[in-house]
C-alpha cells in the first residue's frame, strides 16, 4: 500500500501513476485504468504530479470529493460519461 505521508518515495511505474487533475478527470486517466484493469491493477494518484527530479508532489484540487465521486460514476456506469 502507498504511505502518503512518505509520497516522495515513490515514481510512476507499470502500477502506479501520478494525475494532475486541476481541471478535472483527465483524459489520459482511462487509458491507464484500462490498462490497470488489464494487467494486475495499479494505484491511481489525483492531485500528484511526478517532478523533473522524479519524485512525486501533491497540488490542490479544488474539490477533490467531486473528482472522486465523477471517477466512480463513470467507473459504475460508462454510459454517463
């Protein structure tokens, strides 16, 4: 499991990934979940970004429960996308 308050640890690889998110889900996003659900699963981050350095740092959402909540409706029901 990830440990968010020791984020910097970790970069993306084949199960993990970093979103920006500021303007909302991002397109990009379901490509990866697609190939998670394909493979053996990943994390998915929302609200994280992978510096030039590597290493990942958080940014602001401005409402990270409505993110959330559109991912799983569209998760639960494709049609309403």
């Amino acid at each position: 499991m990830i440990e968010l308050a020791q984020l910097t640890r970790y970069q993306e690889n084949n199960r993990l990934e970093a979103k920006k998110a500021q303007g909302g889900l991002p397109h990009s996003l379901w490509e990866t979940y697609s190939a998670f659900a394909n493979t053996v699963g990943g994390v998915l981050l929302l609200g994280v970004i992978e510096t030039p350095e590597k290493y990942f740092q958080t940014v602001a959402l401005s409402d990270p429960q409505k993110l959330a909540d559109q991912f799983w409706q569209i998760v639960t029901n494709p049609a309403s996308a």
